[in-house]
C-alpha cells in the first residue's frame, strides 16, 4: 500500500481532529505532541461518528458517550467497550499529511 | 531554646475542643451495616473533590468521581461554571457518563438513548409519545448535586441541603489552603490502587505522625513529627491540621546528619557545620528559608512570594472530614485520599495526586513515587492494586499497615484503640463520626 496525501498540513490545528476521505471512507486526522494520526470515523461502541470528539492526553473521546480511544494504537479506554477503532498510518511529507494502511 | 510564637514561624495554634473520649470499637472498620448506614449519614452528607477544575476547561468537559455506590457528574457551564449530578439515568439507572473525563455536549445514556442537556434535562429520547405517565422530556432529569470549586479543585455534596464549602472547611483551613495557590498548580501524578482496607484505616493513618519513626523511618532524618517542632490542632467539623518542621533532623533522629538533609540545604548554599548542635541545627532551617526568599525569584520559583516562613521549609497537612487529607510542601501538594469501596467495608480506593507549581525554565521534577523525575504536565490516571506497582515509597509503607490492620480489627482479641496524646487527632475524627452517624451533625 501507499501513502495517499488525504489533507494540507496547513488545515491541521494541534489536538483538533479534521474530517477527511481515505479510499472512500471517512477518516480523522490530525497531530498530537505525539505525532500524526488517522483514525477511521467510527466509535466501536455504538457506532456513531467520532466527529467532534475533543483530544487530551493523546486519546480521542466519542462525543456520544465518551468512550475514549488512543490515537496511536486505536485500543480502547473505559467500560462500555474494549473493542478497537481501525487506525491507519499518517505521516507529514512537504506541505501534505499522508495516510496509509496498515498492512496486515 | 528557639521561640516559635511568631506567626511566620509556625501555623497559628488554634484553642483544642473539648473531647468526649467516645470508645472506638471495630465495628466501623468491619460491619457491612455500619457501612450501609456510614453511606447514608457520611457519604452522601459531605463534601468529595471531584477533581481538578483545569481537567475540564472547556464547556462540556466533565469529570466522574465516585464514591461508595455512588458516582457524580460534574460538568462545565458556558458561563465557566460547574453543575453536578448523580450518574443515573431516572429511566431505568443506568450511569449516563462514563469516566474518569469526557465531554458531551449532551449526555447519552447508552442504554436507551435518553438525552441530556449540561442542565440536567431530558431534551430528547426515541419514541417519547410512547410513555402512558407523559413524556419524559420537560419532565424528568437528572437528579442534581451541590457544586463548588475551591483550591484549583471542583467539590460535589451529594446533600442538597448542605451549607457552602466555606463554612464547612471554616476560614483557617480555606485562607490557609488557598495561599498555596492551587490554582496554578499541575497535577504530575495521579494514581488510584484498589487496597485491602476500611478506608478510616488509612484517615486514621493521615491522623497521627506518631507511628513515622517505625513506617516511615527514612523520613527522621529531615523531617519532624515531634517536639517543639511539630504541632497538631483540632478543627471543627472533625477536620485538623499537622504542621512538621523540615530542613532539619527530628529530635528523634540519633547521630550525625545524613542524607537527604545535606543535599536539601545544598541546594540552597547551606552547609552543616562540623559537629553541629542542635542549637545550630535548628537554625539550618532558618537560613534555608532566608535563602529561599533571597534567591527564590531568580530561580524561578515564583510561588516562594505566596508564602510564610515556615511555609518555604516545612509540611501541613490538612485533614479534611471525612477523607480529604491534604499535604502541602514548598515544593509542591499532595492530596493522599481512600475512597470508600462500592460494597466492602475492607476494601477502599487510595488516591495519591502530587501536584507542582510550574517553575521557570523546569520541564521535570522529582518524583514521590521514587521513580524517574515526572514531566511537568498533566499526568494520566493509572489504576491498579496495591503491590501492582509503586504509589510512593512513604505511600506503599502506609498502605502497607491496611490488610494487617483490617485483619485485626476483625478479631474478638481486640477491644477498642488506646490512643497517646499525639494521636488525639483520630479521636477528634472518630468523635465527628460518631455526631454523623447520629445525625447529630449539622
């Protein structure tokens, strides 16, 4: 697989996840103080999107009911789920930030 | 002989109230109805910190605290401040926010989908024509708690009923906590271990420095729990202060000086002396503090101007009825609190905090828990049990005396506690316990 550039570094705002498409899905992307991250859209408890959800300490919260989920690694926080969310690589190269899958 | 009557040199002494002597059985350690009752005349009647104000800066940012059976939201307001309720949806129970923080701009619960707004209200629910008794929404909520935030930190009371904060804490406490500033503080550790104990075990524990030489034996060499130099007072309410001298040996410490002592006034540009006295000892603390005040600034440590003398060497720690026990340091605070376990009277929730002012220039600062220097920011929660990992060398060799101590209490061979003088803190606490589970408190 390659790196696709999904989003202009310009567009990112540190801890604020951007809305994007990634081979025809929804993606978050974004930065943290540890790194870039992609994340698909979808809260593994009930579904809903995480669009919205704010990030502290490297994990984003559902807005629904606040499941939390590390940015890095897509595990899970909490007691209503222990289910992961897909997560993609991401990288920054010269004015684009880049996604990929993650092979299996 | 050194005098101490001025008020920089030591907390002020506050007149003692007068004692019953009321016996301290094991009951409250192990009867499960005891605890039942202890939840409804305690728990759910004073006041809990919920957490620190800057975990929730933005509007529907909110913290989960629990205690006992019972969990408590707090959230933020637009207007920047708290609301707080129980974590319980008036459908069918279910807890509606999941913790320890999160945000919502409405809560969910996520059994049925009711809808909350930061208010409290139903605002919208699936097939609201659906319920013969009227729709939920305009109609129910949920069920509201008493919010303040003092020190930096958002308290809850469970009672609507209760007076404010304030009044409950009493000026000493409130005008002493809040010239540490708080406020401006981070919290660089933040830990909770489940422990094998009636959380009073180890209020008990925060209660009295007289069991420091056996426990805690590392800590003779520089800090105080005896003597001239130490002070305890009573407070209304069951709460209390503990004031310990440090920068300087105990009176119970034998020998010549050694470590850390040498190394704390090193690096102020204090030295000891050859074959000091103890006349001589005692004044290292003076000049410590003297140089604290010169160079202070310069070095960044700007919360040095906040406060008194014996505030720049020396450790309070404030017992705050019932579990809240406070320790303040110049160099930072700790907030050392068992929580009542959900069902078990010999189980509890042990948190340790260690917060830091934020010192110019310093991105690391030591560690209580004797590991690596922690970064100056705001730490994640760990949770495990206790023995899992470390809470602190002086917090594992409290923690230590819980089970042991649980295990006992439970035994016909012990009657009731034989308390010494330096211990009559716990007597001031267990007596205030006692006037609650009468209901005779106010």
């Amino acid at each position: 697989m390659d790196f696709q550039p999904v989003l202009k570094l310009s567009e990112i705002i540190e801890n604020k996840a951007c809305l994007t498409v990634f081979e025809g899905r929804e993606i978050l992307v974004g930065v943290t103080n540890k790194g870039y991250f992609a994340i698909e859209n979808k809260c593994s408890h009930q579904g809903k999107p995480l669009t919205g959800g704010r990030i502290r300490h490297g994990h984003i919260s559902c807005p629904v009911h606040g499941v939390r989920f590390n940015l890095e690694t897509g595990a899970a926080v909490g007691k209503l789920t222990n289910k992961p969310i897909k997560i993609y690589r991401a990288r920054a190269n010269e004015d684009w930030l880049e996604v990929c899958e993650i092979s299996a | 002989m050194t005098t101490l009557d001025n008020d920089n040199d030591r907390p002020q002494r506050l007149q003692r109230p007068e004692l019953r002597g009321d016996p301290i059985t094991a009951t409250r350690y192990t009867s499960r109805d005891y605890f039942a009752s202890e939840l409804d005349n305690v728990w759910r009647r004073t006041w809990n910190i919920a957490g620190m104000a800057y975990q929730a800066p933005e509007e529907g940012d909110y913290l989960v605290a629990e205690v006992g059976p019972e969990s408590v939201i707090v959230v933020r307001r637009a207007d920047g401040s708290f609301n707080g309720y129980l974590n319980v949806c008036p459908h069918r129970g279910a807890r509606v926010a999941e913790g320890p923080y999160g945000f919502a701009d409405r809560f969910v619960c996520p059994y049925h989908g009711w809808q909350f707004d930061l208010d409290g209200r139903v605002v919208d629910l699936p097939d609201p024509q659906d319920f013969k008794r009227g729709n939920p929404c305009s109609k129910l909520g949920l069920e509201a708690v008493v919010v303040t935030e003092l020190f930096g930190m958002v308290w809850f009371n469970i009672d609507r009923d209760c007076g404010s904060l304030e009044d409950y804490l009493g000026a000493t406490i409130v005008e002493e906590i809040s010239g540490y500033h708080i406020e401006e503080m981070v919290r660089v550790l933040d830990m909770t271990a489940e422990t094998e104990c009636n959380w009073k075990i180890l209020t008990d524990n925060f209660n009295e420095a007289y069991h420091l030489q056996v426990v805690h034996p590392q800590l003779v060499p520089f800090i105080e729990s005896q003597g001239d130099f130490s002070q305890i007072d009573l407070m209304p309410n069951g709460h209390n202060r503990g004031w310990f001298a440090s920068y300087q040996p105990s009176a119970l410490h034998e020998g010549p000086v050694v470590e850390p002592l040498p190394s704390l006034l090193a690096e102020w540009g204090v030295a000891v002396p050859e074959n000091p006295s103890s006349e001589v000892l005692r004044q290292l603390r003076k000049d410590v503090q003297d140089k604290k005040r010169e160079l202070g600034a310069e070095r960044g440590f700007d919360h040095y101007a906040y406060l008194k003398n014996y505030q720049l060497t020396d450790y309070v720690i404030y017992n705050i009825f019932p579990n809240s026990v406070i320790t303040v340091g110049p160099e930072g605070v700790q907030l050392l609190r068992p929580r009542p376990h959900a069902t078990d009277p010999a189980q509890c929730l042990f948190d340790h905090w260690w917060l830091v002012p934020k010192i110019g220039g310093r991105t690391h600062t030591p560690s209580p828990s004797g590991g690596p220097d922690l970064p100056v920011e705001d730490a994640e929660h760990e949770y495990f049990a206790y023995g899992e990992q470390s809470l602190g060398e002086t917090a594992d060799q409290d923690l230590s005396i819980g089970a042991l101590q649980q295990q006992g209490l439970g035994s016909v061979g012990f009657k009731q506690f034989y308390l010494s003088e330096q211990e009559i803190r716990l007597q001031n606490f267990h007596e205030r316990l006692d006037d609650y589970m009468r209901r005779d408190a106010n």
